[in-house]
C-alpha cells in the first residue's frame, strides 16, 4: 500500500527536484559525450607548414630534359615523370620556370636563378663547367640521383662530378632491401615545416648514400634509425646541402617523384623540394621553432604504474632530487589504495592515466572504454586530486573506438608507440556528425619512437648492467634529439623504477640536461603544441634585405617561448627587429653554426596580432 504522506513529503520533492535537474542532463550527456549520436570519425592534421614560402623577387627556374639521359635509360615515359612532377610542383608554388635542353644547358643561363637536374644521369664535360659557372655567379642548382656520373654518350665517368658539385668524400649504389625510408634533421632550411624529425618511404628503383661531413638526411629505418646501425648517419646520407662559393647545391640521392603511396610522404617530401628551391635561389626560408626558447629537442621521461607499483616512489625521489618531471600513467586497479604514492606522483610531476584495468581497450567496445576511461578519471581525481588529461593505452594497444572515447571522456593526450612518420608531436581531431551537426575535440598524440625498458634487450631487463642501459638509453634518445624530436623514456614500475635499476635515471637526467633540451611532462608538451598550432605568422611587404613579420596567437591562453628560424640569402650575419604594432617584445640571436638567426619573441597574449619589421645586416 502506498504511503500518501511520503508522495506529498519535502523528500519527494527534493528527490523529483534532483531528477529533473541532475539525472536527465546527465542521461542526455552521457550520449552525447559517448558519441552515439551520428557518425565518428578521425582524422590526422597535417604538420605545420613553414611559415612563408614566397619565391625570391624575380626568380626564375630552369628544369632540364635531358635527351642524353632519356636515350640512355630509354624508359621513355617515366623519365619524363621527373621532369613533368618538377614542373607541377613550381607551378603549384607560383614560380615562374622553363623546360630546358641539353642545347641549352650549354649555353647563356643568365636568366636563371636555380636549375633544376632531375635525374639527370648524363651530362657533358661542356654543361658541367656551364653550371660550375653558374654557381660561382651566386646561383643555385638542385640535383637528383645520379646526376652527371656518364657522359653525353652513355658512358661511365665515376662519381666526380656530384663529389664536386656537393663536397661529399664518396658516393656508393647499394642492394638493400625494401622499404627504403629517408630520415630528416631539424634545424634546416630543407626540413623546414612538415619535414623536421621526419622520415619519407621513397620507391626509388636505385638508392645513392653518400659519405659526407655533413648531411640533411639519412637512409634510415622505420623508426628513423640509421639503415645500417654499424655506421654513422654521415656514412649513409641521403640528402646533402652545400655553400659552394658564392651558389648553393642541394642533392637527393633518390628520385623526386618518389615518395611512397602519396598522403603524408608526398606532403613532406614536396615541402622539402620546395624549400630545396627557395634556399638554392638564395630565397628566404623561415619556420616556428618546433620547441620554446631556448630549446630544440624534447625529453619525457614517463612511468606506467602497473605490477610492483610501490617502486613507482623510487622513480619519483630520484626525479625530484635531480628536479626533474616526469608523467606517470597509473592502472586505476593497482593504485586505488596508494593515495600517499599517488600524491606523491602527483608532487613529482604529472599523473595520467594507464587504464582501470592492464586488460587491452581494443576487447571493448567504444562506449566500454568510454565508461573505462571515465573511471579512470574519477579514480586518480579521488586520489591525487587533480583531474588527468593524458592516457597511455596497456601494451600501447588502442583503435578508433580508444579515439572516440578519448575524446568523449574529454582527453587532452595520448601516447603510444611506435608509429607514424614523425618524432614530432601529432594532432588528431575527432568528429562527430549527425545531418547538420557537427563538434569536434582535437587530441595530441605523442608517439615513442624507441624502445622501452622492456625491450632493452630479447630477455627483458633482468640481468643488464645500468652502465649498458645507459650507454643503450643514451644511443637512442641521441638520434631523436639530433633530430630535434620529441624523445619519450617508457619505464615500467618493475623495470627501470626497480631498486636495482632506478639510479640509471640520475645519469640519464645529467646526460639530458645539457640546455637545448626540454624535460617536462607529457602534458606540457600537449599543451605547448597545440598552442604553437594555434600561432599564424605571415610574412609579407618585402623589400630589399627587409620584410614585415605579422604574428597572431588564437591560442586560448598567453604563449611564451616562442621562437622564429630563419634562413636567409648568403652574406647575410646578422639581423634586427623592431615592434610596429601590439605590445611585445622580440630580438634576434645569430645562430652561425647552422647559418641561421633565430627571431626570439616575448609573451604573445591570446587573440592579439602582432607586427615586427625584420631587417638583415651584412
């Protein structure tokens, strides 16, 4: 029998009250956020552009058709592939270009800023001193393959002609099996924009390395590490660039048109050829620094809490001595009753989270994992007492379904290993649409291009020495920071956060610690990327030996660190700023060592646009 008085009791009420304002939101948001609504897809952007690409005033390109090469390959249509892909690609770039011959090669170039060799095998003794002349006039040639190693008639004439032309000690066509990829360095003209810290599958039929003092770019493997291991990336160089004289050369020991499958490989490798061109016709080649001054790589050092989990507070007293951050991804399971460690944590950097459970995500279904990760969430709330922003998926296992919830769980990061093309790094948007709605959270995926502490060596880490491991650790985060990446040290709590093992990381934090390195936190790297997607610089009102630098932040918060490198015309030394417009600081540092000056700029508040004009000085 029902209780009339309890229908009409202020409990009732409150209780209908509590239905209506909290219970049906949250039943309305609970489809929403687990994105049941409409269809969910991700996508991956693409990597930021370098900042002004704009062609030297009057320059003109001239791209050779060798007809001395085309009877010697006598392929017909696909050396006329090279030629063609060069031609689209400057007219995408609106720089105004000729179709030479071998006739004209030999004759008045004048007219021409940079001339451009694709896979031009066959060259006479004429054209070579043609184009020598040529660089000693102050121009520029950017050369493909084996260019100029046979003669007008087919015949073999060795290597000293590309020796010459870029200053490399010797040149070798090896037989090395597919895939073939090309790794560049950070810090160049040529791998300005999309091409830092990345790597390229190419399909050329026949690869050249060369043996140089210096190179832009090396054949390497999937992970960006030297194809040969037992010799240094300087034995194994893919991409050369030279100062010759008053020219300047660019070499690719492989075919333009040769990045594999399109997509993001086209994308960096057209950038590449693009800067090739602006840097050679002493053009102006400039990019946001992939990390805030004074740094040019980046180091996380992160911890998955899972078995053994009270040796995690090793790892943090050793971190906060050396004060040091790290990100520790905690499983929910063996933490729950470790408040004391997870503060702990918390006081020594950065807690994330490794799932509830150690059990793979991809077993779920996207709205198990959602309510998984909002779980988790709620559980390193109530024991930190921060909200996490970060996920580390168990086993670096993750799909579509792991992005969905990611992003209805509101999710700032993810990490995971080895994949991509980049040791920068990426951001990835998930969309949701349903007819005419749409909304979207972007995601930062940072990626481990190494190996962790579990693969140091076939039986795990039992039994290795700690100078080995970091000897081992050393050599691996050498690589990504030399190329100006992002290196991510991945420990496990019954790894190298082990009594026995936890002193490596003192001698990893001094090796680390030399002043062009950013340690921080996972979260912090999230958040400086996106803010750093979020600036537009414009380059624009040239004139001679000056141009206006228009500078935005639509970032949500003040940005800081912020730094420009550019990569002027030769003879150039050094440079001067001055603020037009806005209420900021900037100055100029000269960066002889890699032939650049780097535009250091102050706090840029949010939604503020900012002018400078940048002057070079002799």
């Amino acid at each position: 029998m029902v209780d009339l008085k309890f229908l009409r009791s202020p409990e009732l009420k409150r209780l209908v009250l509590f239905f209506f304002l909290v219970g049906v939101p949250a039943g309305m948001l609970f489809p929403y956020e687990s994105f049941l609504l409409g269809a969910v897809e991700s996508k991956e952007l693409a990597p930021l552009p370098a900042v002004d690409l704009a062609p030297p005033q009057g320059i003109r390109v001239a791209i050779l058709r060798s007809e001395a090469t085309a009877r010697f390959l006598a392929t017909g249509e696909p050396y006329e592939a090279h030629i063609a892909y060069w031609n689209e690609l400057l007219g995408s770039l609106r720089i105004p270009r000729d179709i030479i011959s071998d006739e004209q090669l030999e004759g008045e170039l004048s007219a021409y800023q940079v001339i451009v060799l694709p896979s031009a095998v066959c060259l006479s003794a004429r054209q070579k001193n043609n184009l020598s002349a040529f660089l000693r006039a102050g121009k520029g040639v950017v050369a493909t393959w084996a260019t100029g190693t046979r003669d007008e008639r087919g015949a073999w004439k060795d290597w000293d002609f590309l020796r010459e032309l870029t200053g490399a000690v010797a040149f070798e066509l090896k037989e090395r099996p597919a895939p073939w990829y090309v790794s560049f360095y950070g810090g160049t003209p040529l791998s300005a924009g999309p091409g830092a810290a990345a790597r390229v599958q190419v399909t050329s039929p026949e690869r050249v390395e060369a043996t140089a003092l210096q190179v832009d770019a090396y054949w390497s493997d999937f992970t960006l590490f030297p194809m040969d291991p037992k010799l240094p990336e300087t034995y194994l160089g893919a991409v050369l660039r030279r100062q010759r004289e008053n020219g300047r050369v660019v070499w690719l020991g492989f075919q333009e048109n040769a990045a594999a499958g399109g997509g993001q490989d086209k994308l960096i490798l057209d950038a590449v050829l693009a800067n090739a061109i602006h840097w050679a016709g002493q053009g102006l080649v400039a990019e946001v620094n992939p990390w805030p001054a004074p740094y040019d790589s980046a180091v996380v050092i992160a911890l998955n809490v899972e078995d053994r989990s009270e040796n995690a507070r090793y790892a943090a007293q050793r971190l906060l001595r050396r004060q040091a951050p790290g990100t520790f991804y905690c499983t929910g399971a063996y933490v729950r009753e470790s408040g004391y460690l997870m503060r702990t944590l918390n006081y020594a950097g950065e807690v994330a989270s490794h799932g509830e459970t150690h059990e793979p995500f991809t077993r779920a279904s996207a709205n198990e994992q959602l309510l998984s990760l909002w779980q988790s969430r709620v559980t390193l709330w109530r024991l930190s007492g921060r909200w996490v922003s970060g996920f580390h998926p168990p086993n670096d296992i993750y799909d579509q379904g792991t992005l969905r919830a990611l992003a209805g769980a509101r999710f700032h990061y993810y990490q995971v290993g080895p994949e991509g093309n980049s040791a920068l790094p990426h951001r990835v948007r998930v969309v949701q649409r349903m007819e005419r709605f749409e909304r979207g959270r972007e995601l930062v995926r940072l990626t481990r291009m190494t190996s962790d502490d579990r693969s140091l060596s076939p039986l795990g880490i039992t039994g290795l020495e700690p100078d080995w491991i970091v000897q081992r650790i050393g050599f691996d985060s050498g690589i990504i920071r030399a190329l100006g990446g992002l290196y991510i040290l991945s420990m496990h709590s019954y790894g190298l956060s082990s009594p026995e093992f936890v002193d490596v990381l003192t001698s990893l934090i001094e090796l680390w610690r030399d002043g062009s390195t950013w340690l921080t936190t996972a979260g912090e790297v999230a958040v400086w990327w996106q803010s750093r997607a979020r600036l537009s610089v414009l380059a624009t009102d040239w004139r001679e030996n000056a141009f206006l630098l228009t500078v935005r932040s639509a970032s949500s918060e003040a940005l800081e660190g912020v730094v420009l490198n550019l990569y002027p015309p030769a003879g150039v030394q050094a440079g001067e700023v001055v603020l037009r417009s806005g209420n900021a600081t900037g100055r100029i540092e000269p960066d002889p060592e890699r032939a650049r000056l780097r535009v250091i700029l102050g706090r840029l508040e949010p939604g503020r646009t900012y002018q400078f004009e940048v002057k070079f000085l002799p």
